[in-house]
C-alpha cells in the first residue's frame, strides 16, 4: 500500500477540517479535532493491519521509530536521532514513569506548584510518601508578576533541599508560560533536576528542551493527534542514571530475535537495554501513532515559531475586543511570556457565569472551554482573523440578550 501523501497545508485554511464546517472551533488547549490527513493516517495503519496481519507489524514499528527523529526535529531536541523520547500513552504515564525511575536521595524534596493541573502533582506527591521525603508547595503568582518573575520564593525552597521541581509549560487555567530557561538555570544551581508537563505547550509555543530535564505530553491537544499517543522527553545528560521500575518484554537488549529467529532463542535473563525506549515496555497503539505521525508532518510543514506567531495575530485582536467589552485577560503583557491560550473572565457586571457563557457561545457554533473558573480561547494554525470577528459579534449579542 501507498502511504498517506505529505499534507500541503497553510495558514487558516481549514479545508482539511470539513467536520468543522459552519463551526468556529478555539478550543485546541482542551480536544483537537482530528484532521482529514490524520484520520487517513488512521485509516491506512487499520487497513495494513486489515490486509496484512502480523504481516504489517515491523513496518508499523519502523514508521514510529522515523516519528521520534521527526518528533526532535519539529521540537529542538538535543539529538536528531530521537534517542531522547520515548513512547507513553499520556501525560500521566510518563510523569509517573520518572516518578518512579529517578535516583531519589533521603532528605531533598520535591517542589510542585498550587494550581497545578493534578497530572503534575499527583504522581509526584505519591513518589514522596513511598521515597518518605518532603514535598514543597509554591505559589505561581510570584512568577506571574506582571513586570517580570520572581524566583525568590522558589530559590527559598531550593535552599531547603530539592531535587526536582515540577511545573507546566504552560499552565491550563490562565495560558502562563513558564519562564523555562530561569527555572532550569535556577534548578542548576541547587543540582535539582527540572520537570515539564508539556501538554498545553508541544505543538504550538516553543519549549527550549535542551534546558529541560524531563517532559511528558499526550497527543490530542496542540500536537492535534489523538488520546493515547503521548511522549516523553528525557535529556541525554541522564542516560544511565534511571532506573527503569515498569520494565516489560520490550525494555531488554533484543527484545524481539525470539520471534523471528529460525531456532529457540527465548531467554528471560536478558538485561534491560540502556535506552529511553526502555521505558515503554510493551506494545504501543499502531492507530493512536499512526494519528501522530500524520498530525506531525503537518505541524512539520509550518513549524512551531510559526505556529505560535500565527496564533498570536489571532489572540491579539480577540484580547482586544474582550478588554473593550469589559472582560478581564490573564494574558501577560510581555510578548514573550505568553502562550497560545487566552483566558478571561466575564465583566463584573455579567448576569453569566464562564460555565453559561460557554454554554451560549456553543449555541452560536463556537467551541470554547472553561477551565477552573477561567472561560479559555484556544484557536491553532487553522483558525482564521474572520473567526475572531464573528466570536466578537457572538459576545455581543449574547451581552444584549442578557
């Protein structure tokens, strides 16, 4: 068979979104909905497997080995080989992942932030009590200052003993990005390591992975593939300083000579290969990749700094228009402190709370989302300037009716 052609894609053109038609869909930080190239790529991994069988297998996993070198191109990995990434099928898995492999030390802590998205505290939280260390809770807000982050507090705890911090790229209330490289500089100086929940980031705002320790990130979101295809990143400077604890029969050296050999090769001895890969330990979803190897090469063809400047020229108009009618952004005023999410909460004197506004917006064919008392914009590469006047015109006439 045929593999599914390279998507020629551009700026706003939602030609490949027809499912969407007739919809103004900003809500990308939440679900992304699956392309025509990506439901393609679906389709065409179900009918290799359809026709072929076992027969499809190995150039399954050939084409996800060729994903991972795409997956560092397309991000800014260290190495172009994808050696820095392995497979988890979401955001929770890998967290808990290095949770459970990383060289835990008696007596330093671990600091997670208030407000976090449970996924980045959860795990972490359970690591301390079965390692019996300390876990620090932060605030945000000081490094949501508006004039610029203070890392006082921060450093206060690193002082204390820490050795890792755990925070979002972005977070999934307010769209904050995380002042990543202050942070890592920061964590290198107290030798405590730094861990990124990349979903709201990875697909849409640039992430400095050489700076990071770790990420973990699904697939549905920004990346625009679907649930259970995620990744983790792990920075080459920690090869050989893990532990995997969640091995399986494809985390040991030749994990698969007794299946193809002519003889018996069977040997449950074998150690456990010296590669990030080892963390996945068994079969991956061939659909749920097949999604993201189609969803990369789109993001491929225009590149995350595009990506996000694009997005940018469309939450700038939106903010405005949200400001004039009486709304309060958390967006930053520093370009360079902020996300692909907007986020705003209604006028003081709205009779609608964010749940209602949601609900009205959804009434008039716009798909937004109202994460933890925020109402939440999130348009991608596809969305277009005509889509941010009409939701203007749409808060306007919900405004009147009320």
């Amino acid at each position: 068979m045929e593999a599914v052609s390279h998507p020629q894609v551009s700026f706003g053109d939602l030609s490949g979104f027809s499912s969407l038609r007739g919809h103004h869909y900003l809500n990308h930080a939440a679900i992304s909905p699956p392309s025509q190239w990506v439901q393609a790529g679906i389709s065409d991994v179900l009918d290799r497997f359809a026709q072929r069988g076992s027969g499809a297998f190995l150039e399954v996993v050939e084409t996800r080995m060729r994903l991972k070198e795409r997956l560092a191109s397309l991000l800014g990995a260290p190495s172009t080989d994808g050696s820095d990434f392995a497979w988890c099928s979401n955001t929770t898995s890998g967290v808990q992942a290095i949770a459970h492999a990383f060289p835990w030390r008696k007596g330093r802590g671990i600091v997670v932030f208030d407000g976090e998205f449970p996924t980045n505290v959860i795990p972490w939280e359970q690591a301390a009590r079965r390692e019996m260390i300390p876990v620090y809770r932060a605030s945000l807000a000081p490094l949501m200052a508006p004039e610029a982050a203070d890392l006082g507090p921060l450093e206060r705890l690193l002082r204390q003993g820490v050795q890792l911090v755990a925070i979002s790229a972005v977070q999934f209330q307010t769209g904050f990005r995380a002042p990543i490289r202050a942070l890592a500089m920061l964590c290198k100086r107290y030798e405590a390591a730094l861990f990124i929940d990349g979903i709201q980031a990875c697909g849409s705002t640039p992430l400095p992975l050489e700076e990071i320790d770790f990420m973990s990130t699904g697939g549905h979101k920004w990346m625009m593939a679907v649930e259970g295809a995620g990744f983790m990143y792990i920075h080459p400077r920690w090869r050989g300083r893990l532990t995997t604890q969640q091995a399986g029969w494809l985390s040991v050296e030749e994990p698969l000579d007794f299946l193809f050999a002519g003889h018996s090769t069977l040997n449950h001895t074998k150690p456990i290969r010296d590669d990030f890969s080892a963390f996945e330990g068994g079969a991956q979803s061939a659909v749920c990749y097949a999604a993201l190897d189609a969803s990369t090469k789109t993001l491929e063809s225009l590149s995350i700094p595009a990506i996000y400047r694009h997005i940018q020229c469309l939450l700038d108009p939106l903010e405005e228009g949200l400001l004039q009618r009486g709304f309060h952004s958390a967006r930053l005023l520093d370009p360079s402190r902020r996300s692909c999410s907007l986020s705003v909460r209604p006028p003081l004197s709205s009779p609608f709370d964010v749940a209602e506004w949601s609900s009205r917006l959804i009434d008039r064919h716009i798909t937004v989302s109202t994460p933890d008392g925020w109402l939440r914009f999130s348009p991608h590469w596809p969305n277009h300037l005509e889509q941010i006047s009409v939701v203007l015109e749409a808060l306007d006439e919900i405004m009147e009716s009320a």
